[in-house]
C-alpha cells in the first residue's frame, strides 16, 4: 500500500482564564465534615489576580447542572472572597469578606464549576475530583490551588489544604507554593469508539490559538474532524473517515501540541489497529509485589510472550476470597493498553510511589491501575482473566515461598524465573535479587532463567576512581546459571587481605552488576595497583567461588 500522510493543522481551541483581571477560584471546601475548626458548611474562595476592581453584579456561577446569579459586589485587586449559600455568611464574616448566593451546593466527589461574567463569557472554570485531594486528606479538607499564576493548569496545581484547620477561607492558601510549569504535555491514554480516538493528556491543554498536527500513515484512514469540549481541556477526539475492522493498522504522529502554559509536547507516534488476542502461552504474570514497604504500592507484572502486540484494553485482574472463590475483578484498564512484543508492564494503584522505591523501573513499563485486587500477605492468588472474565492465568502465592535468607519480606517482589514452566510449579518464583532492589517492575526479572554457564568480567577492567569520567568505576558483572542463590562479594587486594566488602550473603538474580569506586571499608581511595574480586556463590547443593581481576589506575 502506498504510504500516504494527512495533515491536520490550525487547530484552535478554546479559552480558560481569557485576561488578567478575571476572576479565579483558589480554594473548593466541597466536604466540610467533619470540622477541623471551621464551619461545617461549604464554600469556594475567589481572588482577583488583576490591576482592577471587578464588580461580579451580572456574573453567575455554574456548578454540576445549576446555575446562580452574584449580587452586587466589587472585588479589589488581590483581594480574596468567600462564597457560600445566603444564610451561612454569618459563619465566615471573621475569616474576610463573604458573598452569599440564593442556591449553592458543592458534591464531594467533585464537578465542574465555570464562572461566567455579566456578557455570558467563561472567565474560569475547574472540573475538580474527589482523587485530587492529598492521602489522608479528604474529609474536612479544603482543595487549594498551589500557584496563582498556572491558574489553568488544572489537577497538577490543586492538592489538600496543610492548614490544621482543613482550609483558609479568605486568606492565603495554606498549600501556597512556586510551582511553575516547565514541561510539555504527555499523552496519558487512548481508545477507539467506532470512528472516534479518544487521546487524554496529563494537563490542561492551551487554549488560545493552539495549533497541532496529526498524520496518518495509511490512505485508508482519514480524520474528518477534530473536537474538543472546553471544560474537559485535557481530551482531544479525532473523527476518522470509518472505524477499525479485519486487522487494520496505522501510525498516527501526533506534534505541537501545546500546554495551557505554552509548553510544546515532544512529537510522539502511536500504532493503532485491531490486536489479535493472546493465546494462553502469550501473555502471562511474571511477578507480583503483595506486600510494599510503608508509603510503597503493591504491583502485578505482565509479560508478552509473543511476536506481537498485545492490547490490554478491559482485560482483569482478581484475587481469591476467603472460600477460595475467584472475586474481586479490576479493569487492568478501559483503555487502550499495548504492551509490544517481548514486554513487561507493571500495574499498580501508584505509580510515583513505585518508581520511588525502585527507581530502575522505566517509566514507560509503569501503568497506574484506578484500583488492584486486594492481595493478602501470609498468601493468596492473583488472577488474570480476559474481556470476559475467563480466566487466563493464576498464581497461587505464599509468603513461605521467598528465600529463607530474608530477615524482612517487605518490598520483596516474587519473580517468575522461566515463561515456559507453569505459574503453578512453586520452583518456578524466586525472591527477588538485592542487587536489583528486590523488584523489577517494568523490566527483566533479576531470577529469570539464563542457559548459559556461570560466569562474572568486570568492565572496564582498569578504571580511573582519581577522575571523573565515564571510567571512574569497576562494573563487575555477575551472570549465573540458576535463580535463588545468595552473593558474597569482597575485593582483594595483592596480598590477599579483603580490603572492601560489598555484598554479605545477599539474594542473586541470574544477571547482575556490583559497581566499585575504589575505596576500602572505610571510605579512603585505595591506592593504584591489582586488586580482585572474590564472589563466593552459595545455593543448597554447594558453594562456587570466582576470582576476577581488575586494576586501579591513575591518569
């Protein structure tokens, strides 16, 4: 088929905040209860960022389907406002300047509120959510903007209030910070519905005569129309010509996109058609994390073991209850989810919380589920089922099943070390190696079976701690033959007197790297000359040792 590009360019948006003197809303007291010390009674706060006073008698406010008129009402130049229902001013009057509306209700899990000036035009507007509010802060806690001048940015500059009071009417926002926006937008996600790809960023995009390009790589497709809606300003819909069918296939390059704050997106191509589903030896579960370290993320890993893609769009995964019942079906995603040949992803409920903890894990592999089945410590079972909730593949876990060696089992993953043995046959999960945190999500497991012989080289074998380059450390790479053994590594010096101990009886994967940057126990450069590693390898059956030579030099 002939390549063929359609160019979709001049595409304007519309407007959040529309000039400097409008009117913005920095605080939403959607669920007041219970009281922190405020009044149980709901309130939004506005502030004029502008030069001028602005009188809102004629504007109106928009919340969920309702609409109600200001009275008359002259707000100065960086000056805050309380506004809540007529009859509850009383309540706010010691905190600064109140304005009461005849009608006024706020839902906790959150809506779109526009205010609107005396001619009818949007001067601003915020579609809040219940999931914005910070852990632990929901209830009694107001939703405060964090920096006054990304008024448009949406959920990135919203958090929980940190007043001890739960909010701040009419004062300065307790979560007030500089938080400038310096990055381009990143598509978060996209699925088809008939004709219609739906693409949703992660901010609010910009609004005044935005420009972006989409090309398509296959004449058979074309986009009609683009569609935006102003208050879901982080969608884009692209209407094609007809809808999928049979194996269709196209790349869509998407670029110039810009964020409400003038941010480009960096140029980006997806590959979208019609994915055959996976037969029960293409996709499978290669590691679980059940039980996360404090403030950590439990985790579910997946693996392509296929030649081609794979869609994970209302894929599930669940768990077992108490009577051994599969329960507890989550969507993995309702969304397009493709995972390529010969790939992992990880599905966690946090994914900040998870690359924080294993900070190898590419980010690009890391998917954040809305929710994962619960997974109980002392044992359980993850389950992965199909669009219709066949099941795919179980895992049947149990504490007992990591290494004996460990002290603490938390933050500990369970790796699947071959993908040609049966999730079933217990030999076949392994603790996760120390060398790689104990977990790999997103990428290739540290216990995954390697057919080749033992063996450990260090790279570069002279290097250079003295300087600051690329060479300044020994890289000793340590492959292994079989999952589950424990690692003692040491450095030598030429008289045979350990001089550095870098692992004591730590868990080893099949594929693994100990850096050295010449220095002994205590902290001190060691000086030039041979030096050697000694890896002292123990599983049940024996104890292997290895003996690798490098050399300390200076320039």
């Amino acid at each position: 088929m002939k390549s063929h590009y359609l160019l979709i360019a001049a595409f304007v948006l519309c407007s959040f905040v529309t000039k400097a003197s409008d009117i913005i809303i920095t605080e939403i007291f959607a669920d007041p209860t219970p009281s922190h010390g405020l009044p149980e009674k709901e309130f939004i706060e506005l502030y004029n960022p502008g030069q001028s006073s602005v009188q809102l008698k004629g504007y109106s406010l928009q919340y969920s389907s309702s609409k109600t008129e200001f009275p008359a009402f002259e707000i100065l130049p960086g000056q805050y406002v309380i506004v809540c229902k007529k009859g509850n001013e009383a309540d706010f009057l010691t905190f600064g300047k109140v304005i009461g509306l005849s009608s006024f209700s706020l839902l906790n899990e959150g809506t779109l509120l526009v205010l609107k000036d005396s001619k009818g035009k949007d001067v601003f507007s915020v579609r809040y959510s219940s999931q914005w509010y910070a852990a632990g802060k929901d209830q009694g806690f107001s939703l405060e903007m964090i920096d006054k001048n990304y008024a448009c940015r949406g959920k990135q500059n919203w958090t929980s209030s940190s007043s001890p009071a739960g909010a701040t009417p009419g004062a300065v926002n307790a979560s007030a910070a500089v938080k400038p926006d310096t990055e381009g937008p990143v598509l978060l996600s996209h699925y088809f519905e008939d004709q219609k790809l739906v693409l949703t960023f992660d901010e609010n995009l910009n609004q005044i005569q935005a420009t972006a390009d989409f090309l398509i790589d296959n004449e058979a497709f074309k986009v009609n129309e683009v569609k935006t809606d102003r208050y879901e300003n982080d969608i884009i819909q692209l209407i094609l010509n007809r809808a999928l069918s049979g194996n269709d296939f196209f790349t869509l390059k998407i670029s110039k996109i810009e964020d409400c704050s003038g941010n480009v997106m960096e140029p980006l191509a997806l590959t979208l058609g019609n994915f055959p589903v996976p037969d029960s030896s293409e996709l499978l579960i290669s590691e679980i994390l059940f039980s996360p370290v404090a403030g950590g993320s439990d985790f579910v890993e997946l693996y392509n073991n296929s030649d081609h893609k794979i869609n994970l769009k209302n894929w599930f995964l669940a768990h077992k209850n108490t009577k051994n019942e599969v329960d507890g079906f989550s969507f993995i995603s309702k969304t397009d989810l493709i995972i390529p040949e010969r790939s992992y992803v990880a599905i966690t409920e946090n994914k900040t919380a998870l690359r924080s903890q294993y900070p190898k894990a590419p980010e690009e592999n890391i998917y954040e589920a809305g929710t994962l089945p619960s997974f109980s410590i002392a044992s359980g079972a993850v389950i992965l089922a199909d669009p219709t909730k066949k099941i795919f593949e179980i895992f049947d876990y149990a504490e007992g099943m990591h290494n004996p060696m460990l002290d603490d089992k938390k933050g500990v993953s369970l790796e699947r070390v071959s993908f040609d043995v049966p999730a079933s046959n217990l030999r076949n999960w392994k603790s996760a190696s120390a060398l790689d945190n104990f977990a790999t999500p997103g990428y290739r497991n540290s216990q995954a079976e390697n057919p080749s012989l033992s063996k450990c080289y260090v790279e570069p074998v002279i290097f250079f701690p003295y300087s600051k380059g690329d060479s300044s450390k020994a890289s000793l790479r340590i492959l292994l033959s079989e999952p589950g053994n424990t690692i003692s590594v040491k450095v030598l010096n030429r008289s045979g007197q350990v001089v550095k101990s870098l692992i004591e009886n730590a868990i080893a994967g099949t594929d693994g790297r100990v850096e050295w940057d010449g220095s002994d126990n205590s902290g001190g450069l060691l000086p030039v000359g041979y030096y050697v590693f000694r890896v002292d390898v123990t599983s049940p059956a024996s104890t292997h040792t290895f003996l690798v030579k490098t050399v300390l030099g200076a320039y």
